[in-house]
C-alpha cells in the first residue's frame, strides 16, 4: 500500500519483497524489476538481486574492507540499496528529509548488531525467527539457505564476533584468531574450535534453549572434550568418565561430553542411538488372555525391540525398571555396537514416602542423572552430532514420567494404595492425590540420597528472576511458556501469566533434535545390505544392572543452632568502624545463594529469626543484590551452601 519512497530502511529486507505496490504484486522472489516499473524501482531491484546473488558466495572479511557491501570503486561515496540517499565513507545516509542514518547493511546484512547471527527456519519452522520487533527491533532477520562453504564461513564469524564480544577478546586477537579460521576453512573445508570456544559455545546453546527452565546455571557448564577419541569402545569409556563424574558430584553439577564434528556438508559425525544414556526399558508381553501390554516404560517400547531384534539383547528376568544398553557409533561407515551400563553408574534411587511406610513396598525406583543424548551441538557452522548432556532433575519431571498415561501410568494404582476411590465423582480429585503423594516420595526420596533435584515452584521462581536480569543485562531471552510452566500448581505462581508473553525463537549456537535411532538403523541397514559389511557387535558386558542407594551422613546440625535455639545480639561492631551498635538500631541484611532452595529457606529461618528480635531486616537472593547498597547496613549474613562432594 506504500510506494517504494515511503519505506524507511528499516522496513526492507533483502531476502523477503515487502513493498506492495503494483510493479511488485506478482514478485517471485527473484525481485527483478518488471518492465513497466519506474527507474527507482528498477534499480532497487537490481540492488537486491545483486545482494542474494552475493549471499551464495563465500565473504572475504578483513580490516581494510570490512563490510559486504561496496561503496564505489574510490571507497568514497555510493549509492545506499535502500534508497535514502548518498551513502557516504562513514557509513551514514543523507536522506531525502536532511537526516542523517545509518545504513543497517553496513554491519553486515546477515548479522544482527546484538550479535544474534543468522536466524534460520529449519529447526523449528512453526515459530517465531527473528523478525519480530520485540525479538530484535533491529531487524534480525533469516537467511535464504545456501550453499555448504559460504554458510559454514559465514557463521563460524557470526560466533567468532560472538565469543570474542562476550569473551571480551582484544581487538588484535581476535583478528588474528578470525583470520586463522578463514584460512583454515579456505584450505581444509572445516576449522577446529579452541576448548574454550567450544565450552563457551556450549553454555551460549544452553543459554538460548527457550524450553528448559534451568538456564539460570547455563555459564556453569563444564566442557569434558572428547574429539580425539577414534573407535565405539572409547566413545563408551567417554560415556562412562561422564556418568561416574556426575555421580561423584551427587548430580549438583551440569556436564556435557563433545566428541568430535561431523564434516560440513556430510552426514558422518557419531552417533549415540540412545535418547539418553539411562533410560528404562519398555518390555512388550503378553497377558494369559492373550492380551499385548508393556512391562516398563512404553515411550522406550520401540527402541527395546531394535535392541533385542538388531542387537540381541536378552534380559534375564525382565522387570519394570531395567536399564537398557547403549548403542555408539564413532562413524556411519563402521558397526554400531551395544554396551551395558554398569550398575555402579546407574545411581538408582529405590522411591520411599515420609509419611506412608507401604510405599517403599511398591518398588518403584528412578534414575538420578538425566543424561540427554539424542541432540545436536551447533557452534560456529561446527554440528556437534554426539554429546551427552546432564543437568539435575526437577521433581515434576520423574512424577510426569511416572503418571502420564503414555508412561508409567501409576496414578490408579497409588490411589488404590491410598485407599482412594479411582472413580470420577465430584470432588474426589484422585488423580491430584496420587500425583501429590509421588512427588512428596521423588522428592524425599532424592534429598535422603543426597542427590540434587528442584522443587517445580523453587525453578519457577529462580527461572522468573534469571528471565528478567537476562532481559535487564541481555535485552532478550527465548522461552516456550508451555514447557517452562510446571504441570503441577502452574497457576499459584505470579509466572503463570507474568511469563505468558514469552516467544521462542532460534539463536545460535543451539541444541537441535537427532536424527534419531530410526534414521541410525534403516542408514546403517542401507549400507550392511552388502554381506561383506560387518555386523552391529556387542560390547563387553557387566552383570546385571540393579538399583544401588546412596546414603549420606545428615550434615545439618548446624542449622540447629538458628532454626532451634535463641539469637541474642548485646552488641555489634559496625560494618565500616569499630564503635558498638545498639541492638535496637541494628539494619540486618540477609543474603543467600542456593541452587535447590534449601539454603534460601534456611535464610528466611533465619530472617525470621532476626525480626522476631525487634530488628529491622532485609533478604535477597545474592544475584538479585546491588552490592552498591551494602554499606549503609550494620549487620551481614551471607548463607551459602556446599554442592556435590563440599564444592
């Protein structure tokens, strides 16, 4: 409804015609000009074709020509593709109007200025990428698909501006670490990212992952760099450095184990077939009736028959909580093999209720580490195709793997234990009551360990104050309400329509899904069609996995003293002097860094406590303190916690 003259800069992009006026009705997105267009827009067009003929070809970028669009043969003065004016050496634009602008292509049409990089469509091609103003009202926008080298150069740039901005490189440096990956990449077709580019690619991944709500710890992930290891025998010795290692931090700690790139432009990267290393198996039977069922976990039912038919695995006396093997694959062109978990890896933890002693009876059991495999790493235009990733469970997590009618299903059967009617009346509520008591034992059963684990409405809470410093320090934060908003209470939380607003949308680097093990099996089944191809083989296997607790001494009766006993303050020193407070003039400031809730609930103990005692107090979550307002405060309390093995 515009003219071609009534656009701001800011209103065209390169890759998507947006001016609808008669001459463009029809565009095909080649955007040549037809031929009743007035000479405008005739040389605008030719201006965008020229710019998406230059998107396909690799971009040279050094410190004398740093931009991809040329401004004349003299480097003095051209002619802005946007129309607004003489673009002059500077990069600014003299518009029509008299003002001056700068040219949004001068940065590099393909990058944004808060370094979002390229937004693609391809992994998720239902959502936002980008183009929304709330996103990057710059106008971050995607990136027409292209050819394998000018994609990989382009984007091992965009995280090279990246890294070296939030890494705070000096300039020399990083043109000099810039120029290595050009020539590498110009010479060899790939380059290889330092470990520190790597872990920090990870943890950036981790940062933009819009559905997890545990992001607040993302520049805490530790990098175990496995790209040298060459046969599936190392690869499962890898996988078990990494469950042994997040096991000996009583899974407190977030790990990630990288093995190396797939070649750019082909298909040949590693493979763990599983979806995570630790998963129960989903048995298929058959009742005396006749009737199929599944014994175990039925999400895993498929991936058991590959196993048992493909690999041949056969369990002896098969339960509902067996640990199924592992299937690595260091190269598509070499025989996947199958591996057992040994069972001191397994970090099982037999579920137990507080208050109903039967339930202990019930043999129910989960697995402490969620160790997720089936996901790709992308850095810099590098996939990463195997690297397993762990974190720490929030309750609702197992519960949902525990109930949900797709899965375990138990919520009838611990009703009945409860005594409960499983019919639907009105108010009976059975469903909520079962859920309720299953999450009360997860989360009993894990803190009894010793083994970390988060309340839902404690990670709701620490996600909403880690969402808005992201907004405050960053200016944006991908999320999908649906999967950051717990299943359970959703509503008793402010987030519940605080955090409706949210828009997911992709950034690099990023974790994508797999291809998966059906993709894994009918590829390797193309290529062993040849008899001289060999078999899937079996690795060397352990005795059979069973469920093992881990018991830890009660470390708490230090707290005694605060949440039992008496607090009594006669007379401080001051923070900044040495002469007495009174008590009744005391100003306390109560600071806590906690990671599961316990120390901040410790902290309001002790807040309590304080105010109980006439005085006047402050609590914070540390991360939330200006440490700018301390001084003016008599009395610090500062609660922390150790993690892991005393961390």
């Amino acid at each position: 409804t515009k003219s071609v003259d009534d656009y701001h800069a800011g209103d065209f992009c390169c890759v998507a015609c947006k001016p609808k006026s008669e001459a463009y009705a029809n565009c095909n997105g080649i955007h040549e000009a037809p031929a009743t267009a007035s000479a405008d827009e005739g040389r605008l067009a030719s201006t965008r074709s020229y710019l998406l003929e230059m998107e396909s070809t690799p971009r040279t970028v050094t410190n004398d020509a740093p931009h991809p669009i040329t401004t004349g043969a003299n480097s003095g003065t051209g002619e802005c593709p946007f129309l607004n004016g003489t673009l002059a050496s500077n990069g600014s634009t003299t518009a029509s109007n008299g003002k001056t602008e700068q040219c949004p292509f001068l940065s590099g049409h393909a990058s944004c200025e808060y370094r979002h990089g390229s937004v693609t469509c391809e992994v998720y091609p239902g959502y936002v990428h980008g183009t929304n103003p709330e996103i990057c009202p710059k106008g971050c926008k995607p990136n027409p698909p292209g050819t394998p080298l000018p994609d990989l150069l382009q984007l091992a740039m965009e995280y090279q501006e990246l890294y070296h901005h939030e890494r705070k490189t000096p300039e020399a440096a990083k043109q000099e670490r810039m120029r290595e990956v050009r020539d590498d990449i110009a010479r060899t077709g790939t380059y290889t990212h330092t470990f520190d580019e790597l872990e920090h690619g990870a943890r950036l991944a981790w940062r933009n992952a819009p559905k997890c709500a545990n992001r607040k710890f993302w520049d805490q992930l530790q990098l175990i760099d496995q790209r040298h290891v060459q046969t599936n025998d190392d690869m499962f010795a890898a996988c078990k450095s990494h469950m042994h290692k997040a096991a000996s931090k009583y899974v407190t700690e977030a790990f990630i184990t990288i093995f190396r790139p797939q070649t750019p432009g082909t298909d040949d990267g590693p493979r763990v077939w599983n979806n995570q290393l630790l998963r129960y198996a989903g048995h298929r039977t058959t009742t005396d009736s006749g009737e199929s069922s599944i014994l175990g976990d039925p999400a895993n039912a498929h991936f058991t028959d590959i196993l048992k038919k493909e690999f041949g695995w056969d369990p002896k006396d098969v339960s509902a909580f067996d640990l199924m093997p592992i299937v690595l694959q260091i190269h598509p062109d070499l025989p996947p093999t199958l591996y057992e978990i040994p069972a001191r890896l397994a970090l099982e933890v037999p579920l137990r209720h507080p208050r109903h002693g039967w339930f202990s009876e019930l043999g129910l059991r989960w697995y402490a580490t969620p160790l997720v495999s089936s996901i790709d790493l992308e850095i810099g235009g590098l996939v990463y195709t195997a690297c397993p990733f762990n974190g720490w469970y929030a309750d609702t997590e197992i519960v949902r793997n525990l109930t949900d009618a797709g899965r375990y299903n138990l919520t009838g059967f611990v009703a009945e234990k409860m005594g409960v009617s499983c019919s639907d009346g009105f108010g009976n509520l059975w469903k909520d009551r079962a859920a309720l008591v299953i999450n009360e034992a997860v989360l009993y059963s894990f803190q009894s360990c010793g083994l970390g684990i988060v309340e839902h409405q404690t990670l709701l809470h620490q996600f909403w104050d880690w969402y808005n410093l992201e907004l405050k320090s960053r200016g944006y934060c991908p999320g999908n309400w649906k999967w950051i908003i717990p299943p359970f209470g959703a509503s008793l939380s402010p987030c519940y329509l605080q955090l409706n607003k949210m828009t997911e949308y992709t950034l690099r680097p990023i974790y994508k899904p797999g291809l998966g093990y059906n993709h894994y099996l009918a590829r390797w089944k193309a290529k062993s069609a040849d008899p001289a191809d060999p078999v899937p083989t079996k690795g060397p296997s352990s005795a059979k996995t069973r469920w093992q607790l881990i018991n830890k001494t009660n470390v708490r009766g230090a707290m005694r003293l605060l949440t039992q006993g008496k607090i009594s303050v006669l007379g401080v020193t001051g923070m900044h002097g040495d002469s007495p407070v009174e008590t009744k003039k005391l100003d306390v400031l109560v600071l806590y860094a906690t990671v599961s809730g316990n120390t901040k609930n410790y902290a309001k103990k002790l807040k309590d406590l304080l105010e109980r005692a006439d005085l006047k107090c402050t609590f914070y979550d540390v991360e939330m303190w200006d440490p700018d307002d301390t001084p003016r405060y008599n009395l610090l309390f500062f609660l922390t916690c150790t993690y892991g093995c005393g961390d």
